[in-house]
C-alpha cells in the first residue's frame, strides 16, 4: 500500500498553504498601553487575592478543629500570593519585551 509520492508532495504543499493562512489570521495588533495596564493588574491582583484566599480558608480550617492560627497562615499566603503576582508580572513584561523585539527584528 504505497502513496504516490506526487500525491503525498501535494497534500504537503496544501498543508502548509493552510497553516499559513492560519498563521497570518493569528496575528493580531500588538497590545496597547491600556491593555498591558490591565493584564499585569490582573496579574498581581488574582495573585494576591488567591493567595489571600487560600490563607483565609486555612485559618478558617484550622479553626474548627480547635487551633486558633487566625491570621497566620492568611498573612503568610498573602505574601507568597504578592511574591507570585509580582513574578506573574515580571514573566508576562519579558513576553511582551520578546514579542516587541521579535517585531522590531522582522521590520528591519
């Protein structure tokens, strides 16, 4: 059960004619001040909140089974919830540098 080897050059060049079609639709306009803004607010505040969250709920725990930790472990996963959130930043700044420079080097 051979393929034609003719046939299988077509279907490649119809495949990469499609992925390129795809790759041009994905590419949108770069993101404006506005809407980095709001991604690395985002980004620090679900971080936080989380975190925060997460500290409450085991205090809150804790709590009914007679260990009275309140705020503890609230405060502890607040600070690793800031410390994520910050590092969610520094990530999403870096992509967005790389995005940027990757521009600017296919512009020149």
């Amino acid at each position: 059960m051979a393929q034609n080897p003719d046939e299988l050059r077509k279907l490649g060049q119809r495949l990469d004619e499609a992925q390129k079609r795809h790759a041009v639709r994905d590419t949108g306009p770069p993101p404006t001040q506005l809407g980095i803004a709001g991604r690395f607010s985002t980004e620090l505040v679900a971080a936080v909140v989380v975190g925060g969250g997460l500290g409450w709920g085991i205090d809150w725990l804790l709590g009914h089974f007679g260990y009275h930790t309140k705020p503890v472990f609230m405060l502890v996963f607040f600070v690793l919830g800031a410390a994520a959130g910050i590092r969610n930043v520094v990530r999403a700044a870096s992509e967005l540098n790389a995005a940027m420079a990757a521009e600017d080097d296919k512009e020149n």
